[in-house]
C-alpha cells in the first residue's frame, strides 16, 4: 500500500465544495481542513505508486476550486497504537 499526503491550496469560497468533492475520490481516505499556508489535506490509499498518479494528477488536480497541489509520499508509518503494541512484547 502506498500513502499520499497532498497539500491543497483551493479557492477561498469554494474550500467546503473542494473538500467534499475530494474525499469523495476513489483513493481518498480522508480530507482535513487545516490552518495555516494550506487549505485542505488529503490522505491518498492506494495500492501503487502509479494508482497515486491516477488520483493526483488524472483527478484531484482537475476538481474545480483547486489553485495548488503539492503531493508527499510517505515511506513509513508511526502511531502511538504502532509504539505501544512494540513496547509492549514480552510484557506481561
């Protein structure tokens, strides 16, 4: 499985409608509205990189409203579930 971090800077008034229309993408597993220099970040699950190429570049890039784009790849993946399950062997 591959994950996509992309960055959205949409149009103001229509930064709802971005989001809505975005998280409804095959690939997308959800959208988030943020603070600071961006509007909208998606999370993009796909099985390979070219499936990425096909959410990003054949679609997300194309929904009306979006001004910028910038995509990340990401290598591996931490959470506080993922730590606590590897402290925790032999624990008992």
């Amino acid at each position: 499985m591959v994950t996509a971090i992309v960055f959205i800077n949409a149009e103001v008034a229509r930064i709802p409608e971005v989001a809505e229309t975005v998280a409804a993408l095959p690939g997308v597993s959800e959208v988030y509205s943020v603070t600071g220099a961006l509007d909208l970040v998606a999370m993009v699950r796909v099985a390979d990189h070219e499936q990425v190429a096909e959410v990003v570049a054949d679609r997300l890039n194309k929904v009306p409203g979006i001004l910028r784009t910038e995509t990340h790849i990401a290598f591996r993946a931490y959470s506080a579930h993922d730590l606590e399950a590897a402290f925790s062997l032999g624990a008992d």
